[in-house]
C-alpha cells in the first residue's frame, strides 16, 4: 500500500513541477523502473538473450509540459528502457552466498556452470549495524584468480540483478576473497575451448554485465587488492568508486594478446583519466600501481593493501547515512547529465528532484535536523 501511495505522490510531484513551467501538461508514456523509488540509469545495450526479461514497473514524467531543453531531459528520462531484466531465480543463504534455481545448462540460453555442485564462484552478502543496507557481491574462484569463465559471469549477473531488486540495499561492495588478486581477467583456458561466434557472444554478455553493475541505481564501490588485469580492471571500472591497495596492479593487456579491451574498458577508461592517457595505458598494455592509480583518478583511495576492505566499509558506512531515495536519484542525475549538455543536464536534475518533494524520507531530514537528532530513512 506504501508503494503505490509513493508512486502517486511522485506522479502528482513530476506533473506539478511540469505545470510550473508551461500552461498545460500531458503525461508522456510509463517510465521504466524496476523500483517505485528509483530512476534507473539505462543501459545502451539490449536485454542479453542469454538472460530473462520482464515488464518493469514506472512512474509517471511529463515531457510535452516542458520546453527548450526541459523537453529533452524529460524525453531522456522517459526513453523506453527494455534492458531492465528479472532475477534470474537468486536467493542468499544465511551465509551470504547465492543460489540459482536454474540447473546448468538450462534456462533461456544462460552459459551453463561447470559442472552440477561445483563451488560457487560469486556470492552475496548483506551487511547489518552500522552497515545495514550494505551488499557486498564477492568474487570467489581462487583455482582461477577470479577469471571470468562462463560460471563466474552468470553468477555475477545474478548477484547484480538481486541487489538491484532490494529496496533497502544503499550500498553495494565489489571485492575478491582471494588473497592477492581482484580479478585476473578472461578465462582465456575457456576461452580457447569457444568458437568465434561463442567467443564474440561471451564477450558481449560480460559487456552487458557490466553495464548492468554500472547502471545499479545505489552507488556501488570496487574494493581492488592485488591483480586487476584486463576484465578485471574494467570490472573495477564499471564501479562508482574504486578504493585500491597500494600494492595493487591494474592493467589492459588485451592489445598484447591480439584483441582490444572488449567489456567497456575503451569507453569507460577515457572517461575516467582522459582520451591521451587512455590510449597509452591501452596501447602498451603497462601496469599500473596504486600511487599511480591515483595520480591518473583510476583511484578515488589508495590505503595498504591491508586496510583496502576496510576502508571500503567506511566509506560504505559513510553512504548509508544518506537517504537511500536521494542517493538513487543523485547517482542518476550525475550519470545522466554526463550524456547531454548543460542545459538540459539542468533540466534533468529539476526533475529529479521535484521526485523527491513528496517522500517522506524528505520530511523525516528536515525533522531530523530541527531536532538535532540522525535521521532514520526508511525508502519512502
């Protein structure tokens, strides 16, 4: 019942900040969502054929009542999003791993695991306390270094899906269990065993993984200690935030090996340290340390490799304070506006925020601070 009187008060919100600026208003088509409380970033990619899709839920944005570039923030916020995708069945345990109902080799064509009860290689786990709100998505393949094989990718798929869907999830931790390396890659074993059209499908499907971790509409944070070579570093890439040992090793090989960063790495990589230092990280293939990593902002932190998942779980705590409603809509306004210009980033960002007038995670800030007490935000 809450859920569909915040949908109304958002739709009733968006459609009075329309009116403010032109005389009349029409609602424009259902913007895809798959939270009531959130807007979600879309991916440029389609739905991944290997993985199950669904009608998404969506709220209500005007676009006819704007003008100028209101009109193009509001027809960017409402652009058909069909990328949005189910969980593909995953549940945490009570320790914190994930289990898929699908068996392998089944499904809609998801890349099968390597072998019925192997280990898993992803796991999710909520945090509680101070860090209520946290999920951290563990990478836990140490036969491999964390290469991504077809098993690692569909788990790793699952996990993003699954904290996309909890409401109360403000925070998510990319990190590896394995001592001494993130993540070292393709699993280019695996790799050898494809064929061209197999291997340029895998390819495309960790492409789109991760741009689904990118999109996850809670801010998410890359915890790199050790290796984080090619795959690797594009995973830590596709992270908000990335907080990196210093004795970590950060890289893009793949020239070497014949082929170009494929999972994002020449798209995301400029855009992080510019096109110049891009190309060159890209063309030699060179490795990158911690201190460097945060001289070229490839690194937001860098602390002994000791204190990286710690430090993670400070900034994390540092996150959760914040409404988990406006971090949402923050994270997508900065997202968003990078992709337009000025004005109409403007534009998009009235919009958002005229979303989050009607919360009642507003009122309780405001109350919070006139009683100089700490806020208690509950999503709504």
């Amino acid at each position: 019942m809450q859920a569909i009187l915040l949908c109304r008060a958002l739709q009733q919100a968006a459609t009075a900040a329309a009116a403010a600026a032109a005389s009349s208003t029409t609602p424009s088509r259902l913007l895809p969502a798959l939270a009531l409380s959130a807007l979600r970033t879309p991916s440029s990619s389609p739905t991944p054929s290997s993985f199950p899709s669904s009608s998404a839920l969506g709220l209500l944005l005007p676009t006819r009542s704007f003008s100028g570039a209101a009109s193009h923030a509001a027809a960017a916020l409402s652009r058909d999003d069909s990328s949005i995708a189910d969980p593909c069945s995953a549940r945490i345990t009570p320790g914190g791993r994930t289990i898929s109902s699908a068996s392998a080799g089944t499904g809609t064509g998801s890349p099968p695991t390597e072998g019925a009860g192997s280990q898993l290689h992803v796991t999710v786990e909520p945090l509680s306390g101070a860090l209520e709100g946290v999920s951290v998505i563990s990478l836990t393949r140490p036969g491999a270094r964390n290469a991504i094989g077809r098993q690692l990718l569909r788990e790793l798929w699952e996990a993003v899906e699954l904290v996309r869907q909890e409401r109360t999830t403000r925070c998510v931790i990319v990190r590896s269990v394995v001592p001494g390396v993130f993540c070292s890659g393709a699993d280019l074993k695996e790799r050898a065993t494809m064929s061209q059209s197999e291997a340029a499908e895998f390819v495309s499907r960790i492409r789109r993984t991760f741009t689904e971790l990118q999109d996850l509409p809670m801010p998410t944070v890359a915890v790199v200690e050790g290796l984080a070579l090619g795959g690797g570093a594009e995973l830590a890439l596709a992270c908000d935030l990335r907080v990196v040992g210093a004795g970590a090793s950060l890289a893009f090989p793949e020239t070497q090996l014949g082929i170009i960063p494929g999972a994002g790495g020449t798209q995301r990589l400029p855009r992080i340290v510019g096109a110049s230092r891009a190309k060159e990280l890209i063309f030699t293939g060179r490795r990158v340390g911690g201190s460097e990593a945060a001289q070229l902002q490839l690194a937001d932190y860098v602390v002994p490799d000791e204190q990286v998942y710690e430090k993670a779980l400070q900034l994390a705590e540092q996150i959760v304070r914040s409404a988990p409603l406006a971090l949402r809509q923050a994270k997508s306004a900065v997202n968003r506006g990078l992709e337009v210009d000025l004005h109409t980033g403007l534009a998009m960002e009235e919009a958002l925020y005229a979303q989050l007038l009607p919360t009642r995670d507003r009122l309780e800030g405001l109350k919070a601070f006139a009683e100089k007490r700490k806020p208690r935000y509950t999503g709504e």
